[in-house]
C-alpha cells in the first residue's frame, strides 16, 4: 500500500471509530486495542474495496449511529471495542 492510501485507510478507520463514539487512542491505552491491532485495522481499510462507499457514508452522519455499515473490513473488530468515556 502506498504512503497516500495508507494515509487515507488510517483517516477513514480513525473516522468510523469516531462516528461509532469510539477513541482509538483510549482504546489502545486501556489494552482494549494493541498497535499491532490498530495497524492492521488500517491495513485491512488500505485493501477495502469500499473506500468511496465509506467516504460517502461517512459524509451522509453526523455522529451517533450504532454500527459500521455492513461492507466494512473493520466492522467486527469495532464492535468489540469499547466507547469512549466522556
């Protein structure tokens, strides 16, 4: 993957988690989420082939919803994290 796509999966993934009210940065700090872990949720993003399905599902919300969309390479692995505490 190059350095632009690897930008981009890592900004889509940081922007699911946030729209699911989940920090990847907290997530991490509790070992909820190892890096080994947050990288290849990014690798697996990098190789999806819903990248502008994403972009656009990611445009249409404003915050709040209870799932990833179904396409998502990544959707198990957020569902099992937990939500950021306010």
């Amino acid at each position: 993957m190059n350095d632009a796509k690897a930008t981009r999966a890592y900004w889509l993934t940081q922007g699911m988690a946030r729209m699911l009210g989940i920090s990847l940065s907290s997530a991490i700090r509790s070992g909820a989420l190892s890096h080994d872990g947050l990288e290849a949720m990014v690798d697996r993003c990098g190789h999806c082939a819903h990248a502008e399905d994403c972009l656009g599902w990611l445009a249409r919300r404003q915050g709040g919803v209870g799932a990833a969309p179904d396409y998502c390479a990544n959707r198990a692995t957020l569902a099992a994290l937990p939500p950021r505490r306010h």
